[in-house]
C-alpha cells in the first residue's frame, strides 16, 4: 500500500518526500476534526452522568 | 530510498498481499494510538475555547447593570449557559470553570454542566454537577482526591458560596474525635438521618441517578424531610479512561459572602486554602 502510493508519487525525492508529509497531515487533520469527534459519542466510555 | 523505483514489488503476488494487510493492520494501530492522542490531549484544547468562550459570555452577562435587589435568577437558562463559575482552592488558585446549564454530550464539552431539575447554588436541595474526568478540559480529573473539608467555592452573579467536601465514609465514626478539631471544618460534620448514607466520597453504578435526588439516595423523599441540607454534589466517571461506574463527591454549604457592590473586587477567604 505505502509502497504502491511512493511509487506514484510524482516528481523528484524532495517533491515526493513533500507531498507524502502533506498526505500524512491530510489525513490526520481529517481523522482530528471529522471522523474522531463524529464516532466518539459513539463510544461508551466517556459518560460522566448517572441516569 | 532509492531513486530508481522498482517497477513491481519483489516476490509474487502473495508476498504482496501479505505485505498489504500487515500494512492495513499497522495503519489502524496508529489510528487507534492516534485516537487516544484526540481524546485524551487535543479535546482539552477544543474544550479549553469552548470554556473561555462561555466564561466571557457569563462575564458579559454579569456586566449588565444589576438587578437593585440583587437576587439570583436560574430559571429560563437554555442549555449550555454559564450560570456560576466554580473554583476548588486546593487544586490551586488557578482552578476556576464555568458551569453551564444541562449535562447534555456538547455541553459538558464545554465545562461542567447543572443537571436540570436539581438546587442551583445556594438552594436547600442538591446542586448537582457532572464533569468530565478525561480529556474536554477535565474539570473532575482530581476530584478523587478531594478530602474532607475541602473547600469548594461557587461564584454566582450577587454571591459566593462554600461548599466543604463532607466527612468519608471511614471518618463519620470518629468525626468529633479527630477532624471536628480542623478550622477547616466547621460546619461541616456526618449528616444524620435522612443523610446518613451522604459521605464526601461514594462510588456508584451508572444507573444509581438517586445520588442526584435532593435527598441522595433516597428520591422523592424531600416532600417528608422538613427543611432540606444545602447540597453539592459532582460527578464523574470512574474508574478513570472508563465509564463502568461513577465517581460521587458530596459538599455542604458552610457559608455565603453576598457580593458587595461597592467593593466587586473583594474576594472569600477561602480562595486562599490553597495547600
């Protein structure tokens, strides 16, 4: 997988070395501000109330 | 790193596979650690503006010009309203959160949140709050290691009121003889009955909504007890990273300063019980 998408990357080392940090970010900014706090309240073990 | 790229993966088309999903495997570790990460370190950044935002949204409304007869109004709060800032002195000067109306999952992101239908600061009853004790600002992370005594001070738009963590359960029997004597705890002494199962410290299961009752543990029983015990109650989960029971501390109110208006700035001295 990670060598399939080096592989694809474009342009010289420095280039690719670039874009592979820039995908990196994408996909933890992706995971911090949209996937994680959407399943967290799905996950039971944050809950803090009595009922 | 070299900069001749292979054309094919080395090895056939297993290897390959077994490359892949060994991959994907490695992929959801880091995700999970990275998870961990969110919740344990980044929500408290997230939370920590939501706090500030709703702290200078209540200090805007308390900057409105007061009421002349200076009397406290909880009621028509939305959810997710500051109301009351709370401070625990032990855990330093620098401990202050504001609490906001209703313990819904957004706004406990927020701060600590009133559960509706409980006493708000001051009343007869049980003013009961729930905190987070991991990540979202953490306002309960410690609250385990309240003692008996400690002070916990609850500012509102005219007053101040100190509540005190009531006696544990292991110290009601000798209260008289060993922490009665602490200047710290005046006031504060084992509840009788109905009270008498109302310590500083319980661990509860999830379902047991009875702590929050303005008798705890006894719901409904309010309309046979005469004149109630101005309560304080907080919850959280327990244990800490799980939510398999629930943390209840008990406070009672030993004292009300009334803010007063020539002098805004004047503080209670028990926002120095720092140590």
């Amino acid at each position: 997988m990670y060598g399939w998408i080096w592989r694809h990357l474009p342009g010289p080392f420095a280039v690719r070395v670039l874009t592979a940090v820039l995908l990196i970010a994408g996909v933890v900014a992706l995971l911090m501000f949209v996937v994680f706090p959407w399943i967290e309240p799905k996950l039971p073990f944050n809950e803090v109330t009595t009922e | 790193m070299s900069t001749v790229a292979p054309t094919a993966p080395e090895g056939g088309g297993a290897r390959s596979v077994v490359r892949g999903v060994g991959e994907v495997f490695i992929t959801l570790g880091l995700v999970i650690l990275l998870f961990v990460v969110y919740e344990v370190y980044v929500t408290d950044i997230f939370s920590a503006a939501k706090q500030r935002e709703a702290t200078s949204a209540l200090d805007d409304r308390w900057g409105t010009p007061a009421d002349p007869e200076r009397v406290e109004r909880f009621d028509g709060l939305d959810e997710g309203a500051g109301f009351a800032k709370m401070f625990i002195p032990t855990f330093g000067a620098d401990y202050s959160f504001t609490i906001l109306e209703g313990i819904t999952e957004k706004t406990l992101e927020i701060g600590p949140g009133h559960y509706p239908d409980t006493a708000y600061p001051g009343e007869p009853g049980n003013f009961a709050v729930a905190g987070h004790r991991v990540g979202k600002g953490a306002p309960f992370n410690d609250i385990d290691l309240l003692n008996s005594c400690d002070a916990i001070v609850v500012e509102t738009r005219y007053n101040w009121f100190v509540y005190r963590v009531l006696p544990k359960a292991d110290e009601v029997a000798d209260w008289a003889g060993t922490r009665a004597a602490d200047p710290r705890c005046v006031g504060v002494s084992p509840l009788g009955a109905p009270y008498d199962k109302v310590v500083g410290q319980r661990i509860v299961s999830p379902g047991q909504g009875e702590v929050v009752a303005p008798v705890p543990g006894l719901p409904g029983a309010e309309n046979s007890v005469g004149e109630q015990v101005t309560l304080m109650t907080l919850t959280t989960c327990h244990p800490r990273f799980s939510d398999r029971e629930r943390l209840i501390v008990h406070a009672v109110m030993v004292k009300q300063w009334e803010k007063d208006p020539n002098n805004p700035g004047a503080l209670p001295p028990e926002l120095k019980e720092t140590v």
